[in-house]
C-alpha cells in the first residue's frame, strides 16, 4: 500500500511540476500576462483554496509573478 501511495504522489508531484512549466511558458508571452491581470482584476478576490480552481489559481498566480518579473513592462502613452 505504501509503495502505491508514493507512486500517487510521484506522479502528482510530476503532474504539477508540468503544470508550472506550461504556466511560465504561456506567461512569458506579455499579452497573455495582460489577458490574465485583467481577469485577476476581475474575479472574485476568495478562491476557496481546497477546490482544483484554487489549486489551479495559486500555481497560476506563481508563475504569473515569477515571469512579469523577467518581463519588460510596457509603457502607455
């Protein structure tokens, strides 16, 4: 039973590694760093963090804040 628990969480610790990969490479585009400020904006501020959205939302938030800081600003006007 143990060895079936490690695998589980193997592969969830693999699931999620992929899962902040695949964030930071849609974040390095500017556009959709625009695109998701703008619904973080929008969106109710308490995600329930027990809930895959929360989940989702957090690794989303990391990613976000770890590529816009190696992204130049644009500058309106």
């Amino acid at each position: 039973m143990a060895a079936f628990d490690q695998d589980e969480s193997t592969a969830s610790n693999r699931q999620r590694l992929y899962m902040k990969a695949s964030m930071k490479h849609l974040f390095s585009n500017p556009l959709w760093c625009e695109f998701w400020e703008k619904r973080r904006l929008d969106r109710a501020p308490n995600v329930p963090p027990d809930t895959a959205e929360g989940d989702f939302s957090r690794i989303a938030e990391r990613a976000y804040e770890a590529a816009i800081s190696t992204i130049p600003l644009r500058r309106n006007g």
